[in-house]
C-alpha cells in the first residue's frame, strides 16, 4: 500500500505526484496513526459486476433510501429508543433518537439526533401528540458558539423537507423550504426575504432560519415544527426575530463532533440498558457479559449499578430475577477488579451481615438498598476490595437460592410410630451411583430455572453397598457422632453436650458437620431455640448416636456425600419413630446440602436411594420437586452391563465446589454455550434412557462420551491430562467413557466392548506409567439402593 513512498515523505504530506504541503501537528499525528495501521497492508482491485455509481445529492432522501435500501422492513430505526405507542410512517428512518413522548411520524421523514429535550410540548394549543408531516426532517444537533476564551454549546432544532435542495437559489426552479416553495413559506409566515438572507447567496443552506439562543438553550417543538407547517402565533414570531439565528450552514461549521458522537453512544448505551432490564424481567436466555465489559471500559458502572438496583425494585416477587441480578452486579465487580485475587473465597464480613440477615428476612427492598449502600463502601478502595464485594454479592444470590431449594421441603412427609427402644441401633444402606448423562441440570438453580434430567445407575462396589449408617437412642441427653473408616476404625467422635457445638453446622470442614446438619434437618434439634439442647433431646426420651462408614476414597465423584446424607436422614427418622418414603429422602437431602452450604444439585440421592436405572426429572419453577422412574431393561442385560462396567480410580481428588462455584456464575451470566450445552445435556439424558430400555450397550457408551464432553464445556478443566491419556490409550476398547460427577478428578465410568476389550483396558491401566496413579475397582449394578437392616 505504501510501496512507492517513504515513511517521512507520507507524514509530512509530502508527495511525488504534486507539491509539498504543509503539515500541522495534529495532521503528523493523524498520518503518523495512518501509516503505522496501514502502511504493511497489501490492496488489490476488484472489479464490481452489476453495481453503478450511486450519487449523494444534498437532500436527505438520498440519505434515507440509502438506509432503507438495506432494511427489510418498510421504515427503518437506527440506534434510537422510540415509546412503543410511536406510530412510524412507510419509509422513515430515524438514527440516534431518543423519543419518549407520544408521536406520529409521517410517511418519507428523516429523523436525527431528536431527543425528549426536543420534543417537550412547552406550547398550550400544540396537541399532546406530536405528529410530523410527511416528507420532512427533524433533527437536534449540538454546536459550540463564541470564542476559544469564552464558548457555550446549544442543542439547535432544524426542519426541513427530504427534498430540498440545499443550495439551489431562492426563486429558481427546484428551491424549496419543507418540500413547499419558498413564496408558500413567506406568505404563511409572514416572514420577509431579508431576515432570513443579510447576505447573498440565498439558498437553505445560508437561511437563518433556526434559533441557538443561549439564553434559551434547549430548543423546542415550538420554536421548530411551525417552521414547516401551520401559521405562527405573533407571539412566536415575535420570539423567533428576537432570537439569535443560525443557519445551517453556519451549524455545520459549528458543530460540536465530539458531543454528536457522545449522543449516539449514550443512546446506545440506553438501548442496551433497556434490553438488559427486559431480559432480566422475563427470564431470557441473553448473555450481559460483553455489555458489562463495553460499560465499564466507557466508566458507566455506576449507572449500570443503578439500573440493576431499580430491577429489584420492580420486581420483588420474583426471587429468580432477583438472584440472577445480584448474579450481574457480581459480575460487574468483578470485571472492575481485574485480574487481582479470585472470585471463590469467604464472603462473612461482618458489614455485610445485616444485608445478608434482610434477605434471610425476604425483605429484597431493604436487603437491597442495604447492598447498594455497602458496595459504595468497597468500590473506591481498590481492587482487593472490590473482589470481596463481588464475592459478597454472590453470596447474596446464594442465599436466595437456598431458599428456593428450602421449597423442597412442601415434598417431605412422613408417618409417625412407636420409635425403637433405646439401644437397639437403626442401620441402613445404601450403594454409590454413576451418572450416565444430564448432570449439571439437576443443580440448583438451574434445576428449577431450566429444568433437570439426570440418568443414574446404582452401584456396589466390592460387591457391597459402600455406604452405610447407623443410629441409636441412647439414655444420654446428648449427641454422640462417630464417623469410622474404610475398615470400621474410629476416625472421629464428637459429643455434643451444648446447643453452641451445634452452630457449626453449616460449615463442611467443621468436624461432624453434616451429622449436626442432618439433626437440624430432621426437626430433632432447632439451634435457635430457647431450650437448651438437653430439654429439646428430652422428648425423646433420651439422646442419640450416629455412626457413619464410608468405603470410598473422598472426592470419589459417585455421590457419596450425598448418599450418606440420605442414609443418616434415613437412619434418624427412623430412630425416633418416623417413616418416610425414598421420594421423601430425596427432597430432605436436597435441603440438607443447602442448609450445609455445599450446595450441590439431586442427582446423588436419586441414584443411591434407588436401585438400578433410573430417570429423574425436576420441573421448572417453585417449589422444588423431583420426580424418580426406574427404567425397565430387557431380560439378562443388567447382568451384560456388569460384565461391561469399569470403575477406575484416578487417583485425583475431585474438587466439586471450586467446579460448582465456576458453574453457577456461568449459568446466572446465560453464555450462550451454556445455554446450548444444556439443551445438550437434556437431550442426551433422555437418549441414554432410552438406550437403556433398548439393552444397547454401544449407544449407552456413547452417551457416556458425549456426556464426559459436555462436562468440560460446563466446567473448563474438568478432564484431568491423565485421564486425557488413557481415553487416547483405550478408545478402541470402549464405548464410551466420562469422569463420574462434576470431573475433574475421583472415578472414572467406562463401558468395555467386551469381555475381552475389558482386560485390554485392564491391561493398559496396569502397565502404563502414565497412569501409575490408576486403580481399578470391582463394581456391579445395585438393584434394590437404600435399604434399612
């Protein structure tokens, strides 16, 4: 592009072909930019078939059949926010309006720049629906008056006709002023020649026609539509000779480029706010994030966090919304604070509290504007500040969550009866579970917002159930929490003696954690209560112990947290004399994990309460309910699949809430690979049902694949580079594979294609270095899940 001409000679304006020109500094500046863009650009000519030259005259119709040429539809609107009551006629085109008033455009008209400022009906007798002629043009433009010392900007109305020509003379043929000519003008305005024309020439470009006075800045609809139609008031006459006048011609060499460019970004900029607020409110499925970006590059987050704030204002019974744009303003702070610190950490500072305690409250107003208040506090304090903040907020979304989940409860009931004597232990069982497809539906709140389909399979492992607990009424008031390993051996007791040892419940590191959640959760201790623990345990006539055995590596990904919070609720209820369906289990857990903070979807429960295959679905909406079908297989194939089923250890630890935390900001953000990878993941659930009722091992393996996919697309780095290895390694010898759970570490599912393929797999897991951290792991299909012994 620039092969023939040095660096210097372009800069400089220099050129071989003429003279030498002088270059002020800012036009260095500019060709400086231009060289360092384009100077290594290679061009080339094409030649157009089919195409002619399209001359721009100087009237705005060339302008609007430029616009509409290029649209389908039969007017044409360009960065402009119009009231939906607007009625637009057949070939308009406005660019970069803002019209908030009622407003009939006619047939042929070009509006530009036209804001509410324009259009105030300041006029008694004007109609309070505006209403613009056929043919004409209507347009605000902002113009800087004065000196360099002393300058003042006006916004001027301008009207004129999409035909007229802008320098034909006054009297000749073709000289018009809003499509009419100029003797029609002057004989119903009463306007004479001289005043609109000091000097020649006399056209519609040099007309001063248009005030731009500054004592009177904001032009009206009444200093400017009468120009084109209807005849003046003495009194608006009066006010126009008296004003100062500008022409257009003298606006072009005034205007103000810099304040016209602001004005469509800040429409835009308003549009995109508007499209914000209705995709907010009706629950679409539109991704905010590049919005946010753009915004905060131009410094407008403190209007996007007004506009979120009045959101939840406008919508205070609907919780879902609420959550999803406390979810944005999440992402909002984030975004503000770069790439200093992490998203996941605490979020328990104490200022935050009575924020947190209102929402606790349902009170979204005041809980609200108490948010609001405290992110003032943390948003001008750098960075390190403002993570927190966005931490905050999601926890904020996380508590209305929990109580979305807590709806679950409407779902758990049970029968009461005579409680076993004291002393003789309750035990139950209960087998771990593969997810074959759909996970990440299940987990709230996509669970309720989109809707979940899981399929599951219950499994043995060491052909035993792995998980087991048992409870005993015991003489004590007290509790009594033993968990023991693999073998049986006492890990861990803990006796609790005091409502206090009950208050860390909703933290899971702290030691007996989800036992003192499950008394919480089963109504036999309310650690807000003003009886002491004692009198609470006193209606029973005594206290309890709970024993828990787990025979699986943590962080195993089959469930087991889950599963064993389902077979201490078991457990409990029936200690003290309560009988509750599986269904029932299912939903209890689901407000266990919630009141345990560890969050987690329904999945686990439905595939260890259960035996076998099974289908679980939860519809969308509140309250929160889950629905189980066992899946009937052909005769003989559960036996088949347990000959094709492998279960392998990684070696890995899955890290389930760092992947959960990940999951759920993408969910609440609606990028559209989300969005279309949980269409994906319902319809391969139900593909895999399918493919179970039909017995077909090659179609269930594939589903398995696909699933393992959409895992890590769900949770980017998920598939651990080992198990990358052994899929390339074993491919050929499988039909499908994925990571049990969220991935990114625990057991391994794979799908052998036959007996002999399996100890080919066996094989490699045995021999390659690569996976020395490999384990393999006897497993079958369990088919009767949670049973009580």
């Amino acid at each position: 592009m620039t092969a023939d001409i040095e660096e210097e000679e372009f800069v400089s304006g220099q050129s071989r072909a003429g003279p030498a020109q002088q270059s002020s500094a800012i036009m260095r500046r500019a060709r400086t930019h231009l060289w360092n863009t384009f100077s290594g650009t290679k061009m080339r000519a094409v030649h157009l078939v089919g195409v002619q030259h399209d001359y721009l005259r100087h009237v705005a119709a060339d302008v609007c059949n430029r616009y509409l040429q290029s649209h389908e539809e039969k007017h044409c609107v360009i960065n402009s926010r119009v009231q939906s009551e607007a009625t637009i006629g057949d070939g308009s085109v406005l660019i970069n309006c803002n019209i908030q008033h009622p407003i009939v455009i006619g047939a042929n008209c070009f509006l530009s720049g036209v804001t509410n400022t324009l259009l105030e009906l300041q006029a008694a007798d004007l109609s309070p629906v505006l209403s613009v002629p056929d043919g004409i043009a209507l347009q605000e433009i902002r113009v800087t008056m004065g000196t360099a010392q002393k300058c003042f900007h006006l916004d001027v109305g301008v009207v004129y006709g999409i035909n007229d020509l802008l320098t034909a003379s006054e009297g000749s043929e073709g000289a018009t002023f809003c499509n009419r000519p100029w003797s029609e003008f002057f004989e119903r305005t009463k306007i004479q020649s001289s005043e609109l024309w000091p000097t020649t020439p006399h056209n519609l470009l040099t007309a001063k026609l248009y005030v731009a006075s500054h004592t009177h800045p904001e032009a009206t609809t009444e200093d400017i539509l009468w120009l084109a139609i209807g005849s003046p008031s003495e009194e608006t006459l009066l006010r126009w000779r008296s004003a100062w006048r500008v022409s257009l011609m003298d606006i072009l060499r005034r205007v103000d480029s810099e304040a016209e460019f602001k004005k469509g970004r800040d429409i835009a900029f308003q549009l995109q706010l508007d499209r914000m607020v209705a995709a907010l409110k009706n629950n679409e499925l539109v991704c905010f994030l590049s919005f946010f970006k753009q915004s905060l590059v131009e410094n407008r987050q403190h209007d996007l966090f007004a506009t979120l704030d009045h959101v939840v204002e406008e919508v205070l019974d609907k919780p879902l919304v609420i959550c999803r744009t406390y979810a944005c303003i999440a992402d909002i702070l984030g975004y503000m604070a770069g790439e200093v610190g992490i998203r996941g950490g605490p979020a328990a500072n104490i200022a935050w509290r009575m924020a947190f305690n209102l929402l606790e409250k349902e009170d979204y107003l005041a809980a609200t504007r108490a948010l609001a208040a405290e992110r003032k506090n943390w948003t001008d304090n750098g960075p390190d500040r403002i993570i927190r903040a966005s931490r905050h907020y999601e926890r904020a979304g996380h508590i209305i969550t929990r109580m979305g989940v807590a709806t679950a409860k409407k779902f758990i009931s049970g029968t009461q009866s005579e409680p076993p004597p004291i002393g003789q232990p309750v035990t139950v069982t209960a087998p771990a579970r593969i997810d074959i497809a759909g996970g990440w539906t299940d987990t709230p709140p996509q669970a309720y917002e989109w809707g979940g389909v899981v399929v599951t399979l219950a499994i043995k492992i060491n052909d035993e159930k792995p998980i087991k607990c048992t409870a005993t009424r015991i003489e004590g008031l007290k509790l009594v929490l033993v968990q023991c390993g693999s073998e049986g051996q006492v890990v861990e007791r803990i006796e609790v003696t005091d409502l206090s040892h009950m208050l860390d419940y909703s933290q899971p590191h702290a030691p007996g954690a989800l036992m003192k959640a499950a008394f919480v959760c089963a109504g036999v201790v309310e650690v807000r209560s003003s009886q002491s623990l004692a009198e609470q345990l006193s209606k029973y006539g005594g206290g309890f112990e709970l024993t828990t055995i787990s025979n699986i590596p943590q962080g195993s990904g089959l469930g087991t947290s889950s599963i064993l919070g389902g077979a201490i609720m078991a457990a409990l209820w029936r200690a003290t004399g309560q009988q509750h369906t599986k269904d029932s289990l299912i939903h209890a857990v689901l407000y266990l994990e919630q009141l345990l903070t560890t969050g987690g979807g329904w999945q686990d429960q439905c595939g260890g309460m259960y035996g076998g295959a099974k289908i679980s679905k939860s519809e969308i909406g509140l309250p929160v309910k889950i629905s189980t079908q066992e899946i009937e297989t052909p005769d003989g194939f559960l036996a088949k699949l347990n000959e094709h089923l492998m279960l392998i250890y990684t070696g890995r630890t899955r890290l389930a809430r760092n992947l959960l935390q990940d999951v759920l900001r993408n969910w609440h953000s609606r990028e559209a690979r989300i969005i279309q990878t949980m269409t994906e993941l319902v319809a391969n659930a139900e593909k895999a049902a399918d493919a179970i009722r039909n017995g077909d091992l090659a179609v269930i393996g594939d589903c398995l694949t696909k699933y393992g996919k959409q895992k890590v697309v769900m949770a980017p780095g998920s598939l651990p580079q080992s198990v990358q290895i052994f899929i390339k390694k074993a491919q050929n010898h499988i039909h499908g594979c994925s990571l049990a759970g969220a991935g990114g570490g625990g057991f391994l599912v794979a799908i052998a294609k036959s007996p002999d393929d399996r100890h080919r797999v066996e094989e490699i897991v045995n021999t390659s270095p690569e996976l020395k951290e490999f384990k393999l792991y006897s497993s079958c299909v369990d088919r009767d899940g949670l049973v009580y012994q």
